[in-house]
C-alpha cells in the first residue's frame, strides 16, 4: 500500500480581508473583478473571508462559484439566518489567518484598491486603522445624519470615530483577538477596535457610488445602531436622564409653591388649568422616554443572560490547507 503524500502546511497569510454579504448578486461579480487584482499587486500572501449573512438571493451561489476559481484565497462562511453586518463580521474575525484584518462591505462604496494604504499603516506599526470617506456620494440627508449622530455619540460615549459609517478599517491581529474574547451580544466592531486600540490612526479614502442595488441601512436603522452604540458603550444617557429627573421635580416643587401663593394672594383661578394639562403632559413625556431609555439597557442585560449563541453556521466552505492537527 503506497503512502500518502506529506503535505506541507501552507504559510499563514498577512492580510484577512472580511467582507459581510447579504443579498449582494448584483454587486458581487464586480466586486471580485477588482477585489482579487487590488490584493494581487499587494504581491503579499492573502485570504478573502466572505460571510454570507443569510441571503435569499443568489450570493451563495457567486460565493461558491468565486471559491472554485480562486481557492487558495477564498474562504466562505455561511450563517443560518440573518443575524446583522457586525455580528457576520465577528463570525469572520473569529476564523481569520492573518496579521492584519481589513473590514469593508460588497457593494463597492469602499474601493478595494484603498486596502493598500491600510497594510501601509499597518506595517508603519499602527494596530488601528479607521478611515474618513472623502467627497462622499451618499444621499445628502445620509451625510447629514451621518455627522449628527457621529457628534451625539462622541459626546456621549467618549468613542472617537470621525466617519462611523465606513466599513473599509484594518485591525491588528491583537486587536482582533480582543474582540473575539468580548463576550458581550450586540457589539459595534468599529468602536471596540478603537477602544481596544494601543496606536489607532485615521486616514482618508475615496468614496464610491454602489455599484448596484440599494443600501441595507434605512434612517431608521441608522438611529437604532447608533442607539445601540451609545447604550452598549456608557452609562451616560442614563445618568443624564437622572439629572434631568433631578432639575424637573426642582422646578416642578417651585412651580408647586407659585401655585399654592397664588391661591393665596389672587384666591381660586382656572386660568391655569391649561397651563397644569401642558405640564402634566410634558412631564408624562419624559418619563415615557425614560422608561424606553431604561427598557434599553435591561434589554441588553436580558440578551446577554440568555447567553444564547451569537450567530449559527450552515457550512464553512474553504480549501484543506494541510494544517489541520
């Protein structure tokens, strides 16, 4: 019986690049158009990591196809369901090879040619790599929104992030296994590398239109993801609405002693009925908000004590590299 031919372990790669999927067909054939040919003149060992995050359409299919022509660096990760763009991106940090991680979306608003000035930054011993999109092709009310909430969430989370919204950033392998090692449910991946991050730097890029199809964030999720960020990463919100609760029932017990003077001095009035139903509604405003404030952070504990999985994987999908112990 003639012995099975050793096979070396092949060299881990420099760079992982990450790329979250989800219902991307139109996208995805010009994406590997010009994502393989952008690392290929890098002439450094690579791998490219897509993680499909519960498609209907036809992305698994381009995904598999992609893996048959380029198997050496393509890797797929295939989730069981939708479970969100950083979640999909954690499932892809958690099995990366490389030294430095690069993050960016498929639909080519982040221009694959720019990863070289992150691996530039990288190699220049910077462990954080965040990035700015220049003259950007967003909707006016998108970069509008952009920066308010950018402001809001500086201020209260203390987390600097000049363009949140780009997804195009690199990490170190270090900063990587940090993340991989927070246990927390609902994480936004951009703010824990700058948290984590001994040496960040911020560099500007050039910004696409999409390629095809249309932008998986609506307003409405834009002001949830940043709700998230800000509750998930400070107390803040929190003890802004105690203090505020402080300075209403001040003003409330002045108000309370205006009143009973009055009564005093002018005798029994309603003209101030109005003026009581406006307050009353007011202050029956302001707690709702702070209920739903409050409901926001048990929410989070009720998640994590559930302690149920992250995300589910249907296949991983990826060349036998001869390392397997």
């Amino acid at each position: 019986m003639s012995a099975q031919p050793h096979i070396a372990p092949r060299a881990a790669p420099l760079l992982s690049v990450v790329i979250p999927v989800f219902n991307e067909e139109s996208c995805l054939p010009a994406l590997f158009a010009r994502l393989y040919p952008a690392l290929d003149l890098l002439k450094r060992p690579y791998e490219c990591i897509f993680v499909d995050d519960g498609s209907t359409d036809c992305s698994v299919a381009l995904l598999r196809q992609m893996f048959q022509r380029r198997p050496r660096e393509t890797r797929l990760v295939i989730l069981r369901g939708n479970f969100g763009q950083h979640v999909a991106i954690r499932a892809g940090f958690e099995r990366v090879r490389g030294e430095f991680i690069v993050t960016m979306d498929a639909d080519l608003q982040n221009p694959p040619e720019e990863i070289a000035k992150l691996l530039a930054c990288f190699r220049e011993g910077y462990d954080y790599v965040g990035t700015i999109r220049q003259q950007r092709r967003d909707k006016w009310w998108r970069r509008r929104s952009s920066a308010l909430m950018n402001a809001l969430r500086e201020r209260i989370s203390g987390i600097r992030m000049t363009d949140q919204g780009c997804m195009l950033r690199g990490y170190s392998r270090t900063i990587v296994d940090a993340i991989n090692q927070s246990r927390e449910i609902s994480t936004f991946v951009p703010a824990l590398g700058s948290l984590y991050a001994l040496h960040p730097t911020e560099i500007p890029i050039r910004h696409e239109e999409r390629d095809s199809g249309v932008s998986k964030y609506s307003l409405y999720r834009l002001i949830r993801l940043n709700f998230d960020l800000m509750t998930g990463f400070s107390l803040a919100p929190l003890q802004l609405f105690s203090l505020a609760g402080i300075a209403i029932a001040l003003l409330s017990l002045l108000f309370v002693v205006f009143l009973a003077v009055r009564r005093l001095l002018v005798g029994p009035e309603a003209q101030g009925v109005f003026t009581l139903f406006a307050l009353v509604f007011l202050l029956i405003g302001i707690v709702l908000f702070g209920i739903g404030l409050l409901g926001e952070y048990v929410g989070r504990i009720y998640l994590q004590v559930r302690d149920r999985p992250r995300y589910l994987v249907d296949a991983v999908v990826e060349e036998d590299r001869g390392d397997a112990p």
